[in-house]
C-alpha cells in the first residue's frame, strides 16, 4: 500500500513520520475517530495514546527531509541566527540548510546506496551501523546532540497535545495522556499534555 508508506518513518515503517504532511493528517483523522468513539461511549473516561513513551515513535529515530526541516526549524527560534547557533554547537555552518538532525535524510539516502548483506539487507539500523555510530557522534558533538534531544521532547509533546485538541473536538470528557517511564510513574499517569 503506497498510500500508507508514503507518511511512514524512512528508518521504520511500522512508526509515523509525524512530520510529513501525510502523516499530520493521519494523525489528525486519528484523533477525529478516537473523539468520536470515545465521545458517545459512557464507559469511557481516559485514553492512554502511549505506553511508557516520552517522545514521539517510541525514541525511533526519524531521518526524513521533513523531520530535517522540523528541527532546522526549531533550530532557527532557539538560537535566532546561525552565528550564535555556530557559537553554541561549535560550528562553522555556512547557510540553514546545512543543519539537519544528528541522524538526518542525508545519512539515509547514503545508507540506501551501500551494498547490504546479512541483517543490514533488511534491517536500517543494522545498515547504518547501530545507535553505537550515532551515540559517538552526539558525544562528538554535544550542543547540536542536546538540541536534538530537546527537539525530540518539543516534538514529542506537540504530537500528544495536537491528539489531544483534535480529539476533544467531538470528545470533551475524556482525559488523553499518557503515562511517562520514570521510576515513580504512578503519579504521572494521567497528566495532560
């Protein structure tokens, strides 16, 4: 089904790439039939939209040019200009452009090209190297790895907050949140985003 793929997450189809047009909507149509069945059945009080998640496709990452854009985005209104974002990653960017996530489209598309055997023929991860390449290089790289980090959490409470408004349209009873994974996690487990 290509119209399903076509809002998937380049790195795993099994997530939204919450980022893309497509997968926007389909996350606004979500949250439209949650509201409308949830709204008319008496029974029910609160949703969970995720399990023990704080950020958006379970931590997975999301290297699309839209995700990409995203965080250049957020990147531009938390630093202002690019001379002060250069000073605090310590960079030498030279336009916008150049700033894209720590695992970002680029590294995907060269990924795709490179002849795959074993598990990193069907596994992008296994392809790319593991999370042991990316976790060297947010050491390498500390500021742009913390504004990423903070740009995934940013993200993440958009996504729930958006499911949240848009499902309250047709559903003003019932509590959407979710429940985070700290040690003490009761006590969260009905917080509004």
């Amino acid at each position: 089904p290509k119209k399903i793929l076509a809002f998937c997450n380049p790195a795993n189809k099994k997530y939204v790439d919450i980022f893309s047009p497509g997968g926007k909507k389909f996350m606004t149509q979500r949250a439209f039939e949650f509201g409308k069945k949830f709204g008319n059945n008496p029974g029910i009080v609160s949703f969970q939209m995720s399990n023990e998640s704080p950020y958006f496709n379970h931590a997975f990452l999301c290297p699309s040019v839209y995700a990409d854009k995203n965080f250049r985005e957020w990147c531009r209104k938390k630093h202002g200009t690019l001379k002060t974002l250069n000073k605090s990653w310590n960079t030498n960017y030279k336009n916008w452009d150049e700033v894209v996530q720590i695992v970002s489209a680029q590294q995907k598309e060269l990924a795709k090209n490179k002849v795959k055997t074993g598990a990193a023929a069907i596994d992008w991860l296994a392809a790319t190297g593991t999370l042991k390449k990316y976790h060297k290089m947010m050491q390498k790289d500390p500021g742009r790895a913390m504004d990423w980090l903070r740009w995934q959490t940013d993200s993440s409470l958009k996504m729930y907050s958006d499911f949240r408004k848009n499902a309250q349209k047709f559903d003003k009873k019932t509590l959407y949140s979710t429940n985070l994974c700290w040690p003490i996690f009761w006590p969260q487990m009905f917080i509004r985003f």
